[in-house]
C-alpha cells in the first residue's frame, strides 16, 4: 500500500472515531499486533468492530469491507463487524454503513429485545 493511500485510510478512520465520539460513542482507532487484522475501530469497547474503506468504487469497498468486517469481528471477538464505507465527495456522516443480513438481524433482534426489556 503507498503512503498516500495509508494516510487516506488513517484519515478515514479518524474522522470515523470523532464523528461518532461526537455522538456519545466510545470509539477508539486500533493499533494492529501482530498478523491478525482485528479491524480499524472499536465501538464499545469488545461491542462492534468497524472495517473503514475509503475507495474510488464504492462497490469494491462494501464487498472487501463486509467480509473483512466479519473476518475482523471474529479476530477480535465483538458481536457485530460493519464495514464503513467512504463516499466520494462527501463527508464522513454520509458513509454507507453495510453488513449482511444475518448480522443486521443479530443486531435488530437485541434491540427489540432490549426494547421489551425496557417497556416492562
């Protein structure tokens, strides 16, 4: 990878953390160790693990992004791997968030249930 794409990615990432440290998250960047890629950014911590891509293609970021995400999560065992997904030109709140169904629906199922929990 050149330089100039690890600082867009760095960039990237950082602006991730701050955008959602702004909403009340606990979000930190990660620092690899070792050879397991364990994602880009933490949300939790240990809950959610974010794979940003910042790519020309839109398309080749959520395909990379989504598996990587999984892939991630489960190095760095969270529950959930998202992949954040830059849009050109745009700023950061208006990335696309992706993952599969089957982890949207690992997600949506603990939120109603912590909904009822919440209404008893």
């Amino acid at each position: 990878m050149s330089s100039a794409n690890k600082a867009k990615g760095t960039a990237f990432e950082t602006a991730i953390v701050r955008f959602l440290q702004d909403g009340g998250l606990r979000a930190a960047r990660k620092i690899q160790h070792g050879y397991l890629d364990d994602g880009d950014v933490d949300i939790g911590p240990g809950d959610f693990t974010l794979q940003a891509k910042n790519y020309r293609n839109v398309t080749d970021g959520v395909r990379e992004g989504v598996e990587g995400a999984e892939k991630q999560a489960a190095v760095a065992g969270t529950d959930y791997g998202v992949a954040v997904v830059k849009r050109a030109r745009k700023p950061v709140a208006d990335a696309y968030v992706v993952m599969t169904l089957r982890m949207f629906r690992k997600l949506a199922f603990e939120l109603v249930e912590l909904r009822k929990l919440r209404e008893r």
